[in-house]
C-alpha cells in the first residue's frame, strides 16, 4: 500500500510543462499570432466583399475577434498557472470546432462553397477531440495549474 508521501513525490514528477502538456502550451502562444493574422486578412476582405455578403464578412471578424480575445485570456491563465487554464482552453478549442462548422453554414446558406473549410474543419474536430479530455483527465494538467 502507497504512503501519502509516495503518492506526493508521484505528483511532483507530472507537474510543470513537459510531457505532452508542451503541444498545447505552443499552441497556446501561437494561435492569437495566427488568429491577428487571420484577422488582418479578415479586414482586407471586409472593406472587398462587405456589400456582396457583409453577414459573412462580419461574422468572420466578429469571430476571430472573439477567439483572440480568448486565447489573449488563455496565454493570461497560462502563465499564473490559473486552474481555469485548462477549461478555458477547452472552450477555445469547442468553440472554434463551433465556429467553422457555423462558417460552413453561412457559407453554404448563400450558395457559395465551404470546400476550403473542410481542412479546417478536421483540424478543429481531432484537436478538440485529443485536448479537451488531456485537459480534462491528464494528472500533469491537474497537477501543474493550481493557482
């Protein structure tokens, strides 16, 4: 039978960043650079194609202005340690799956093709489905945002 000492010196070994808890954590600090570009895009596009489909062309910015501002919050938790990290990045990850599926949509609504949503679309379904149940279940993840 484990002693509470055993089982604590078990836990210090699956605390901190490593292990897999590192993809995320890239990901993490890479997404509001690619969402600012995305963004960027976004407004170039908004000012081109405002009158044909200005529901789109709002939706895009307002969405990915939206995920920033959460992925900003995300880096935020992040480096306190914050033990509502994990379940903000779950929600990030949700809602981007939530988001692209919206697009396809949209898009298809106004008879135009969601094909180049489809890459997209897999990337947000197997990220979410492999780190929402990490953040949720992983010892390390418990163990390393306690704040």
């Amino acid at each position: 039978m484990e002693t509470s000492k055993e089982i604590d010196l078990e836990n210090k070994d699956l605390a901190g960043v490593g292990g897999w808890l590192i993809l995320p954590a890239i990901g993490t600090f890479l997404w509001p650079v690619l969402l600012a570009n995305a963004l960027f895009d976004s407004f170039s596009l908004l000012r081109q194609a405002a009158r044909q489909v200005p529901d789109i062309a709002i939706f895009d910015v307002a969405t990915l202005s939206l995920l920033f501002g959460i992925s900003l919050w995300a880096i935020y938790l992040f480096l306190k340690r914050d033990k509502r990290y994990p379940a903000v990045f779950s929600i990030l990850l949700g809602l981007n799956l939530v988001i692209v599926i919206l697009g396809a949509i949209l898009l298809t609504s106004h008879g135009l093709s969601s094909r180049s949503l489809i890459p997209g679309l897999f990337r947000a379904a197997i990220s979410s489905g492999i780190w929402i149940p990490y953040m949720r279940y992983s010892k390390r993840v418990k163990n390393t945002f306690v704040n």
